[in-house]
C-alpha cells in the first residue's frame, strides 16, 4: 500500500481548500504551498485535465515528499472498482471523490475512502442530501458541483448557492462550480461550506494552473475565515 500522511486537521482553518484538475507536478507543489489542504486528480479520459495512473504517481509522491499533510483526491466517473482500487492502494490518494451517478451503495463499499459529487438544483436537492451520511470520518460527505446538461463537471458555471447552503447546514460539503478568486470570498459567507473546490477558475487553461490565482484564491478563502471569525 503507498503510504499516506498522518490524520491530522487540516492546515486552513474553518474552510479547506481543494485545488483540483492538477495535472502536472509543478502545480501541485504550487497549491501545497501556497497552503492548500487537498488537491485533486483527475482519472477521466474525455476530461482535459485527465491524468494517467503513471503521471498520478508521479505527482502523489513529489507530494508526500514535501512533508505537508494535504489529503490527495482521486476524481472518477463511475469508475470500475478495479480503477479505485488502483488510485487507493497503488497511486495512493486519500480519498475518491465519485463524480458520476454512482448510487449510495457504491459510494458506502468505499468504507469512508470516497465520497460523492452531485450536480445540484433545487429538484435534487433532497436524493443529494441521502449521501451526507456517507463519507470520510475527517473529510467532506459531499461535492456540490453546477448543474450542466451534458457534463459531469469541470464547466466553470457557478452552483446554485442557496441550494448549497441548505446542505451545508446538514453536513461537511465542498462546494465547487464557477468558484474564482474574486467570488470565493461571496461564495463562503452564503454558503458557510466546510470547504471550497477550485480547478478552471484558477487556470491559464485546461489543465495548466496559474500561480498567481491559486495562491490569491487560498488567501481570500483565508482572508474569509477571518472575516467570519471577527463576526461571531
């Protein structure tokens, strides 16, 4: 098995911060340090920003070799259980975010190593709430991702927040979809998510993260925190 960092809370305070659609090492060991708590890969071939088992590696250990205590996500779309196995036991991430139309019971069989994204509206508001109870012990339950016909995510189009907030008053969610740096900090004091998931809006284009973005998106999700902190 690859070895995996120990349990230990995240580094970000109240809102944790995902970097995901990475593709190549030098933007991982970006995000890390500019203080990101979790990154993610991408393992899905019409994706731009697919990556290979290989290239996977690669990246999982330049990271873990940095000593920091960032969980890694491995995103599948109704991947074979083969594939999981692989990215859990072989690749070495932490945890699997299941971006399809993967059922409860599929997503449970991972044992508190994956968790589910939905593609959320006002309509599927209550069925996305049935895997809130799903997921890891110390991690989110939930992705909340736009609602795009056609698409399983990664369009840049904004999630419906109100509809995110509701969930999030029920359990730890990540909300994703149309997040930038200069809406993040809106997107946190409507939503109050336990963390928040960021691939195009910090991009210079698919698959390729610009410095710059991902390190002013980590500072105003800080910089939200505080201002939350000074409210309470």
């Amino acid at each position: 098995m690859a070895e995996t960092p120990a349990q230990v809370p995240p580094t970000g305070g109240d809102v944790r911060v995902k970097i995901c659609g990475l593709t190549r090492v030098e933007d991982a060991l970006v995000a890390v340090d500019a203080g990101a708590d979790l990154i993610g890969m991408i393992f899905y071939p019409p994706s731009p920003r697919h990556v290979s088992l290989t290239r996977a590696r690669t990246m999982v250990r330049a990271v873990r070799a940095t000593g920091v205590p960032v969980r890694i996500v491995g995103v599948t779309v109704n991947a074979p259980k083969w594939l999981l196995h692989a990215l859990l036991e072989e690749v070495g991430v932490d945890w699997v975010q299941c971006h399809g139309d993967e059922p409860p019971d599929r997503v449970a069989a991972l044992r508190g190593r994956g968790f589910k994204a939905v593609r959320l509206t006002k309509a599927t508001l209550e069925e996305s709430a049935a895997f809130l109870d799903i997921g890891p012990a110390d991690g989110p339950h939930l992705l909340v991702d736009a609602a795009v016909p056609g698409a399983y995510g990664g369009t840049g189009h904004r999630a419906d927040w109100k509809a995110a907030a509701l969930l999030a008053r029920q359990g730890p969610i990540l909300l994703a979809g149309g997040l930038t740096p200069e809406n993040v900090m809106a997107a946190i004091r409507q939503v109050r998510p336990w963390g928040v998931d960021v691939s195009s809006g910090v991009e210079l284009r698919p698959g390729q993260k610009d410095p710059a973005r991902v390190r002013a998106f980590i500072a105003r999700v800080r910089a939200a925190v505080r201002e939350a902190q000074r409210d309470t």
